[in-house]
C-alpha cells in the first residue's frame, strides 16, 4: 500500500480509489492543470478534496447550480469536514462577509461563476493563497457543450486574477470538440488529459418507438409494471412534468414528485433532499433536475422525449446505477416528438430579425440605452440575455450599465448573426445525430461510445433494446425503496440549506 493509498484510507476511509482517482489525484498534486473526463457516478469529489487536504492553500470549487452546491457541501459536511463553505444566490450581503471572514488557507469554497465574477469576491479571496482553482461542470464552458453558460467563460480572467493556481476541470460528458475548448477557454498550461469511457455498463438501455402520442403514454404505463424504483422521469416540459406525476398519484403511486426550474428554489430544493432521503420514489423532471445529485441507489432513468444530444441523454441517464447495481434507462418517443427538442433549440437564440429590432428600432435617440431597460421593453429571457450581453461586451458594447448603440452597425449584427446561426445549427446537427442513433438498427451502446470517439462495445447481455433487451426483462422492484426511511425535520434542514452554517452545523 503506497502513501496516497494509506492516506485514503486514514483521512477519507475508504479501502481502495475507484478507477481513474488516483491518477486524477496525483497528477494534481504534481501542480498540473488537469482535464479529467469522469463517467457519471465516477466518484469526482474526492479528486478535489483529497488534494485539498494536502496542498497549501484555498480550494476555490465552482459549480453551475445552487443545488448541485448544496448537495456536495452538506455531504462534506455531514462526513465530518467542517472547513467547506458555499457562497450562493440566497444568501445576504452580511451572510456573504460572514462566511468570506470564516475562510482559512487550508478550507474548500463552493462558489458559483455568476458570484466568482464579483469584484468584491475577488478582491476578499485575494486576501488568501490559492492552491487548487476546481471547474466543475466544466463543459458549461463549451460554446459546443450541451449546457453552456456564458458565465463560465469569464473564469480564465477570474483564476488570472487570484494568481493562476493550478486548474482541475471536470466533466462527465465531453466530445473532443468540446475538450479542446475547455482547455483553450481556461487558458490550461499544458494539461494532462484524464480520459475514461462514458460507457456505464450496469445501465441497460432500452428504446420503444411509439406510433403516436396515445400509444406512448399507454406504453408508459404498462412499464410500471417492470420499472424498479427509486426512479426518474423526464419530460420535455415543465407541464408535462406536473401531468405525470398528476396521473401516476391517480394510480395510486403516492411517493411521487415534480419539479421544474420554473419553482421556487425554496420548493426545489425540498424536492430534492425528499428523494436523496428516499421519502419519495419517483421524481417527474425537466432537465433542470439531476446535475451533482449524489443519490447512489436510483434504478431507473425513464425519457418520454428526445434528449437533444447524446450528451445530455448520457448525463441524464448516468444517474441510475452509482453504487454498481443493474439499473436501466427506458426511452418512449415519437417521431413527432423531434418538433420539442427542435423549437427549445431555435428559441435558445436570438433570431436576425430579433437582433436588427432590439438594436435598430429607432426607439433610442441618444446613442445608448440602460441594458436592463432594453432587456425589459423586449421581454428578452435571460438564458438570451447573458448570452447576449456577454458578446456584446466582449466587443466593447457596453459601458457599465449602457449599452453603445451608435457602436452597433450593420457589421457588427450580421457577425452576431453569424455566431448565432452557427451554434444553432451545430445544436441541430447533434439532435439529428442522436435522432439517428435512436432510429438506427445498431446496438446502442455502440452508437454511443462512437460518438464520443471510443471504440464500439463488444456484445453481451442486457446491453440494449437493440441487442435483445425488452422492457419485461427489467425486474420489478416495488414501489418503495429497500432503504430505510429515515425520521428527517425539514423545518431543520431547510434552514441549515438557506444560512450560513458554522462548525456546529452541515
């Protein structure tokens, strides 16, 4: 048993790292910036928070979602490390002081992209050396990752600024299009490439075409007869989530949930702690649900979409089966159900005509005009927005609250244009490919791992719908979970999840 191994075992408690850690882990340690492509569940905290305990200096983790944040801080925390603390959204101005005041050179920082970007934060976190500067999520920052985030692409100015330690990036799912921009836009110094197979083979994968809408929700139902729980259900709408768990309450499955980006913070938060505590069964979900939730006993992934690309199909369904079990992912579609996945695409970004009405209505006769006032005239949602003011500060656009219209002329709109119809049809390239492989006659394990640039799976058993697999093969688990249910105060837990905690609290 080597050091590190030893280490492992007296700081963290565990017998042995699981594959890929220890290399991700060491190469850290040797003060390298690191790439690591982790399968879903692949266990990718510990790839910074072991070498937090053992470098010098402050660990800055940031991370896309308050709750993806929440989870890994209260898991941290609730195993014994009291030196983890989160910056977020809802905490106050003085919560905010009080947490910069408590951070030590050895502690660990959850912190957002969107609050990282704060001149105030920066200039607090200046204030201690930085050790190890951690992305998680990382392909947010891909203009050709499936969940990008303009945000992310200020973080090679902000690691600049705190010093330029040593960068971790992490993802599960990244093609080598987007690695390659991971490692351009955080600025990585000859990084070392920890590569491992997307490839989850305790996950059957199951596909049933249905011939229309009717005959999809009918299929749909019958699989709860197979379908093992805890499970989730995706759909393409906030709507769509709420009718199902609806319909499956009517059926008498009573430890069912939704949730939806379009709830309170406060609601979904709650939702999630209920099913990471096995007090619900089944959450009914919008793609807003699943990013970082640490629940290692969820046996099915159910779709009644089309996922938009084989990525964020492979992120979805490498939530079922963390702790090695067999587990399965169920896909129910239509052909019509392409018009979905293809409209979220095209409203993702501002039209020609859109662009050319915002910026040369003739509305604005002094040459400039308050971002926030325009963002409100037109109504522009804010996924747009960000993406929008990002560029056009890029191109020196914007001037503190003001946005320089005389600055912008026709040249100016058709290279946004440009940009814009370029992504967009890059979006719709990834769908179609995805489309294809579901359509296809080929196993879809294979498909997959092809896409990503792996060698195609040799056969086995319970591989996929297209190998042999039906949906009477998954066995029936009951609609209740095989843990037991633990006595839980939410009126504790969501003030521990909404305050500051101290060393006394997680």
């Amino acid at each position: 048993m080597d050091k590190l191994d030893v280490i492992l075992e007296e700081k963290f408690g565990f017998k042995s790292f699981r594959p890929g850690q220890k290399d991700i882990i060491q190469s850290v340690l040797n003060g390298l910036d690191v790439l690591a492509i982790l399968p879903t569940g692949a266990g990718k905290t510990l790839c910074y928070q072991y070498p937090s305990k053992m470098i010098s200096g402050l660990t800055i983790v940031v991370s896309p979602l308050l709750s993806l944040m929440e989870d890994q801080v209260h898991q941290l925390r609730a195993a014994g490390d009291k030196t983890v603390y989160q910056l977020n959204s809802m905490l106050t101005f003085s919560e905010r002081k009080y947490v910069l005041s408590q951070l030590k050179d050895d502690s660990m920082l959850f912190i957002s992209p969107e609050m990282l970007g704060s001149e105030y934060i920066q200039k607090q976190l200046k204030s201690h050396p930085v050790g190890l500067f951690v992305v998680d999520e990382a392909h947010c920052i891909s203009q050709w990752g499936h969940e990008f985030r303009t945000d992310y692409l200020r973080l090679k100015e902000v690691r600049k600024a705190l010093g330029s330690p040593p960068c971790l990036a992490l993802t599960a799912t990244a093609t080598p299009e987007v690695e390659d921009d991971i490692k351009k836009e955080l600025h990585m110094r000859s990084p070392v490439v920890h590569r491992f197979s997307v490839n989850r083979e305790n996950i059957r994968l199951i596909v049933e075409e249905a011939n229309g809408v009717k005959e999809k929700e009918q299929l749909f139902i019958k699989s709860l007869e197979y379908i093992e729980t805890p499970a989730i259900i995706y759909t393409a709408t906030r709507n769509g989530a709420i009718e199902i768990a609806e319909k499956l309450k009517e059926k008498g499955i009573t430890n069912t949930a939704y949730y939806h980006g379009g709830m309170s913070k406060e609601d979904r938060l709650l939702v999630q702690y209920q099913f990471l505590k096995d007090e619900l069964d089944i959450i009914c979900a919008t793609n807003a649900f699943g990013m970082g939730v640490n629940k290692s006993n969820i046996r099915t992934v159910v779709h009644l979409h089309l996922p938009s690309s084989a990525e964020q199909y492979i992120q979805e369904i490498g939530r079922a089966g963390r702790d090695g079990k067999q587990s399965s992912s169920v896909l129910f579609f239509t052909k019509e159900d392409r018009r979905v996945p293809l409209n979220f695409i095209a409203q993702e970004f501002p039209t020609e005509n859109e662009l050319k009405v915002w910026f040369q209505s003739g509305l604005h006769t002094n040459g400039r005009i308050e971002a926030e006032e325009l963002k409100q005239i037109y109504r522009i949602d804010e996924t747009r927005w960000k993406m929008l003011s990002y560029y056009l500060q890029k191109a020196d656009m914007i001037d503190g609250d003001y946005i320089l219209l005389e600055k912008i002329n026709d040249d100016m709109l058709n290279r946004l244009n440009h940009h814009f119809f370029g992504r967009k049809k890059k979006k719709e390239t990834r769908f179609a490919l995805f489309e294809e492989l579901v359509l296809g006659e080929n196993c879809i394990r294979s498909a997959i791992l092809m896409y990503f640039g792996e060698e195609p799976s040799s056969l086995r058993e319970n591989c996929c719908s297209k190998c042999g697999v039906k949906l009477t093969d998954l066995k029936k688990g009951g609609l209740t979970s095989d843990i037991d249910k633990e006595v839980f105060s939410w009126d504790i837990q969501l003030k521990r999840m909404f305050f500051p905690t101290t060393d006394g609290g997680s």
